[in-house]
C-alpha cells in the first residue's frame, strides 16, 4: 500500500531548520561510513572537563558484549544544563512552572536555577549522600523535581524518579531494587483539584522497606506527620548551607539514572542510562527533532516520572540553554481549553504531547481550541504511541491551523531519546508515520526467525548498531539486560515494537510485539497486573491483554478465575479494580474483568493469549486454531461469558 497523504517539508522550514534535507542525508552517510569522528565532533556540543578520545566502544555479541560510548571523557550533566549557561543566560527562564490551577505559576531563572540546585545538592551531601548513592524522587511536577535531579547529578548521585502515580507498593519495590538511601518527596502534590498525598504514600511504602532519610518539600504546606531521626523538611535544611556547591567530575560511563519501566516478566526492570551518551543523545535529538533555538519556549507535557519528561522536560532543554515548561495539572482542568490556555500565558513555541491527550481534548470539539490564539506556536510533537491518523489532522488542522509541522517522534525508555522521527527541515509528513531514522540509527524489520526482511514490508523492528543514548544495562541484572534486548536477534537489539515499512522507506510502528502493552502512552506489563490480580485472597488465576480503546489507545482487559465458592458479584468486580489500583497506581485498572471459569491453555500449560486478544477485541468469530488447547470447551465458555 503506498501513501501518498503527504505534507511536504515547506520551504521556510527548509531554510532555517538546523538540518534540512541534504544535510540529513550527508549526516546519514557520515554516521554510517566514519562513525569515529562523526560522533566526535557532534559530542562536542557539550561541556568535557575532559574531551573523549575513545568515542565508540560496542560489541553487542553474547562472549563480548559491551556498550560504552566516549569511555575516556569526564563531564558534569548539571554543570552542562545550569553553570555554563550563566555567563550569558543568568536572567533568561531557565523553568516555567504552571501550576494545578491557573492563577498559580512561577519558575527559575537560570542564577536562580543554579542557587536552587546548589543548595539541594549541600543538603544532600550534609544527609551523607555520596557519589554512586541512589537517590529515590517522588514529587509533583514542581521544579523541585528538576533541582532534586540535577542536584544528584551535580554531586555524582544516581537518581531514580518514581512517578507520582503509583502505588506505595511500586515505590516499595523501586527504593528496594536500586537500594535507595534517601527518598525526595513533598507533603502533597495537586491534580485536577484533587490532593495527592505524596508523603503518606512514601510513610506507607517505608513500612515495607527502609531507608535512612525522607526530605520533605512543603507544596501545599498540609500538615503531614514526620517520623523524628528519619523525615526532614527541605525548607528548614535549606536554609543551613551555602548556595555553592561544586560539580563532581564524572567519568561518561558513570551512571546517571535508573528508571523503572514495564517489562514482560512481573517485575519492572531499572533501565540504567550514563553520563556522556545519554546527555549527549538527549541534547542532540532535542535540538534536531524540535529544530531548537536557545531560549524558545519549549513545553514537552509528560511528567518527570517517565523517560518523555527525563528527556525532554529537564536534561535536553536544559543542556539546550532551553526554557522548559513544567505543567503540574491536567488538560481538562478548570475547563478543557487549559492547554491551549497555557500555551497563550507562556508564548509556548514548540508543543509536545501524547495522542492520548490530543485524542481525550478531540472529542470536546474545536471550540475550546478555537477560543485560544496559540499564534507562539511554531512546531507540534507527539510520542507515547502511534497516532491514528484522524488525530494527527485534527492536530494538524485545529490545533496547528495547518501551519505547523508535527514532529511523530518514536522511541523508549532504553534509548535514551528519539530514534525514528521527521525532521522538520528535511523530512515530508505522512499523518500516522514516525518516517524516517535519525543520523547514526540504522533499523532492521526481521520475520519471526530472524530473517532480515526487505523493501516495503512488515515485521519486527530491530536495531543493528549501537548510538550514544542506548541503556547501558538493567540496574543489578546483566544478564536481564542482555536477554531482553539481544537473545532474540543475535547480535542485534529487539525493540519489542512491530512495524511496517513503506514504498518510501517511511517506518509505520504498528505496536508492541510482546506482552506489554501501552495505555493512554504509559506502559504496562500484562505480568504486573496479573500478579496484583492474584495476590487478592479471591483471585485463583488472571490473564491480562490489551484491546482497543477509543481514547487510552490501549486499555486493560482482565479475565479472572476466582476461588472456588467465590461469588462473581459487581461488589468484588469494583474491589478487584481497587485492589489492582492500590498495588500497582490508577493506571493500571482494568477497564474490563472478564470472569472466567477456565483459561484457555495449551497442554504444557501455556495461557493462549492470542485468543484471549481476539475475544477481548470482539473477534469471537475469528480465533483460529483452538485444536491444541488442553480443554477447547473453555472458549466457548468465555465468548459466552462476553456479555
Ligand atoms: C511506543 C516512551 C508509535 C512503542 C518514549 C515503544 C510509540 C514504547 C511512539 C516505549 C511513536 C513510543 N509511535 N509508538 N511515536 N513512541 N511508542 O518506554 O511501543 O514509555 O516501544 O517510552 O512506546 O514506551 P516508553
């Protein structure tokens, strides 16, 4: 199939972007052909105390396998993102902050920025917080969250950002994996109206596992109880040390952060990203994908508890000499025309979100989009998920007024930053297509064995060479690492995403091949929720599999054998969700229980989910070969079930 719902590069764009279509391709071609001293000069966009001279250090073979990227140079990430700009940018914004309602807003300038960061860091280092420590992050979106990452990174400590969604229960099991010594967290955190009690849900957590220090950041000033020798307030320490504090010299390979993220197995894997690869990947992509100038407004949406905010809300901005938008509420909230609203207030130049999101503002219409201006903006971005094209038009059209290129920008918590996206200088739009592969990323479609599939084509997407943003392993699992993303394809990295590629060459993600599956943007392991499901004292088994969802994308199908002489009733029904929510975080219930006498099983007894897909997707007619299931009566039960 050839499309041709094509929106050419204009030729604006193609004079001012930092790459336009010529320059791409030359890049394409240098990455490839002289990788040495391509990615050498490019890295030279950053600070080095000490420049690398050992720039590409890659096997990914099982007996040599190694991942190491300008190995010899030293770097500070923070002095990158804050000191070095102050000579010419103390003044300019280096954060704006919204707040939940929107007669709150503030933010740092980059002096400002640099003293808040400073300060943080002397209180870390006076709690006994050393080079290497883990540092647990559990905060609003409020540019403490930025400080208390660039803090740790100021001093050498490895930060692991829980998002302020989840559970006690998935703090628990983050603070105890990576083996945190102090947990950053506020009294309260806003949404939508509604309180969220960050430090009670930290004060739960430590009821199962330990750590020697809380600090406090006082958001909503609520009297929350403090636990003497162990809880501090942030406010009251602040106040005890100096405004200076110096940059720890760090080695490229250093580790910078773990973050959590949804596997296939029950347990989330800490994905382990360093120093000099990552902060190079992010700066490079964010000043290439978004076309980025220093000191345009920059508003990337997600929250600082996922890579997307990571990436794009504090590291890449700030080592761009951006302005970055920290949004602490939610779009529909006081009305459904708020971030078009905020876009207005803060002159946002570039926008950047989830289709989720554009999906969820959609259905309310133009209206609330009309009655807004949004003449500061210059250029769109999605990511999260592939966007349907009816939402791309719409964003397109209303909210771009069909003047602004959006950028489709695919890639994953373990790569760091953006890998498949169009540039807006050089690469024509396709509504629903991340096109095209940026400098240096050399993509592969497979079939099922490995076969190395040509042309226009489907199959799974790999990734043959390494680039400077990829994780470096699974925090105290190595053998995780390897497994997961190089056993399937040897000597190449499985993504885990299906794709199609097209006539063109324009790469089409279609979703994830494996058992994680993508709600609203966030990802999600079938595992995790089934072992939360079984953990209930009624549940005997679950099986968990997406399906499709008008807004979320994906939602969460359930089915659930319960115990024998448990009666299915809609109360146990709405305890289920409840409980699954309490273990897990609101983004993981179900949005549908199935009750299931049986799971349809092969004789080794293996879960058929292929079948349980088709039924939650209303396919009862068409779920193939059910010969090999140990008792084929158990479909029939379910599509009867189906109700
Ligand atoms: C999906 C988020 C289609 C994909 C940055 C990937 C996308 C997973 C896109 C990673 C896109 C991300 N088009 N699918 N533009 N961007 N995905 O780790 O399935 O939260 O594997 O990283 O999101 O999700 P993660």
């Amino acid at each position: 199939m050839i499309d041709r719902d094509l929106y050419p590069v204009s030729p604006e764009w193609a004079a001012r972007a930092h790459m336009n279509r010529e320059a791409y391709e030359a890049a394409r071609v240098a990455a490839r052909e002289t990788p040495e001293a391509f990615w050498a000069e490019q890295a030279r966009r950053l600070d080095w105390i000490t420049p690398p001279t050992v720039i590409k250090d890659v096997s990914f073979d099982k007996d040599d396998f190694r991942i190491r990227w300008f190995a010899d140079g030293a770097l500070n990430v923070c002095f990158n993102c804050v000191d070095r700009h102050l000579p010419e940018r103390a003044d300019q914004m280096a954060i704006l902050w919204e707040g939940d309602e929107p007669d709150q807003s503030g933010g740092l300038t980059y002096v400002e920025l640099h003293r808040e960061v400073c300060r943080m860091a002397n209180v870390l280092k006076s709690l006994g917080v050393k080079k290497g420590d883990r540092v647990t992050i559990y905060l609003p979106m409020i540019p403490a969250a930025a400080v208390a990452m660039l803090a740790c990174a100021r001093i050498g400590a490895i930060h692991s950002v829980v998002f302020g969604g989840f559970s006690p229960d998935s703090i628990a099991g983050r603070i105890e994996d990576c083996g945190s010594r102090l947990v950053i967290t506020a009294d309260e955190g806003l949404r939508g109206g509604k309180r969220v009690p960050l430090k009670a849900n930290v004060d739960a957590a430590l009821e199962k596992v330990a750590v020697e220090t809380v600090l406090v950041i006082s958001h909503t000033n609520a009297d929350v109880p403090m636990t003497g020798g162990r809880d501090f307030r942030y406010g009251e320490l602040k106040q005890g040390v100096s405004d200076d504090c110096p940059c720890e010299p760090m080695n490229a390979e250093d580790p910078l952060f773990i973050l959590y993220t949804s596997g296939s197995t029950g347990k989330p894997k800490g994905v382990l990203h360093t120093t000099g690869g990552y902060l190079f990947w992010v700066s490079w992509t964010h000043e290439l994908v978004f076309d980025y100038r220093p000191g345009e407004v920059f508003w990337c949406t997600a929250d600082v508890g996922w890579v997307t905010g990571h990436s794009y809300v504090v590291y890449g901005p700030l080592a761009n000499a951006g302005t970055t938008l920290m949004f602490e509420g939610v779009p529909n909230h006081p009305t459904v025309s708020r971030v078009w609203e905020v876009v207005d207030k803060h002159r946002v130049e570039i926008f950047y979100t989830a289709p989720t999101a554009l999906r969820a503002l959609m259905r309310e219409g133009d209206d609330p989009v009309k009655a807004t201006s949004r003449a500061s903006l210059r250029l769109l971005g999605t990511v999260g998920e592939p966007i349907n094209p009816e939402a791309w038009r719409w964003y397109h059209e209303v909210v771009g007024e069909s003047r602004l290129p959006i950028v489709d920008t695919w890639w994953q918590t373990e790569t760091g930053g953006v890998l498949v996206s169009p540039l807006p200088g050089a690469t024509d739009l396709k509504p629903g297509s991340a096109t095209r592969p940026l400098p240096g990323v050399e993509l592969q479609l497979v079939d099922a064995e490995g076969g190395v599939l040509e042309g226009a084509t489907s199959g799974n997407l790999v990734i043959t060479d390494s680039w400077p943003g990829q994780m470096r392993t699974v925090w105290g699992d190595p053998q995780r690492f390897f497994d997961t993303y190089f056993s399937a394809y040897p000597g190449k990295y499985f993504t885990g995403d299906g794709c199609r590629r097209d006539e063109d060459g324009d790469y089409w993600i279609t979703g994830r091949v494996d058992d994680v599956i993508n709600v609203s943007g966030h990802r999600m392991g079938t595992a995790e929720v089934e072992s939360a499901l079984v953990l209930h004292p009624d549940v005997a088994e679950a099986a968990v599999v997406g399906f499709p969802h008008d807004i979320k994308g994906q939602g969460i199908y359930a089915y659930v054998t319960l115990n024998a002489g448990v009666e299915a009733t809609e109360a146990l029904r709405a305890d289920l969700v409840r409980h699954v929510r309490a273990e897990i975080g609101p983004i993981a219930a179900p949005d549908v229980i199935h009750w299931a006498p049986g799971l349809p099983k092969t004789r080794s007894g293996k879960i058929m989910r292929r079948i349980l897909r088709k039924i939650a997707e209303g396919e009862t007619g068409a779920l193939g070969d059910t010969s090999t299931l140990a008792d084929p009566a158990v479909v029939e039960a379910l599509v009867a079930g189906r109700g």
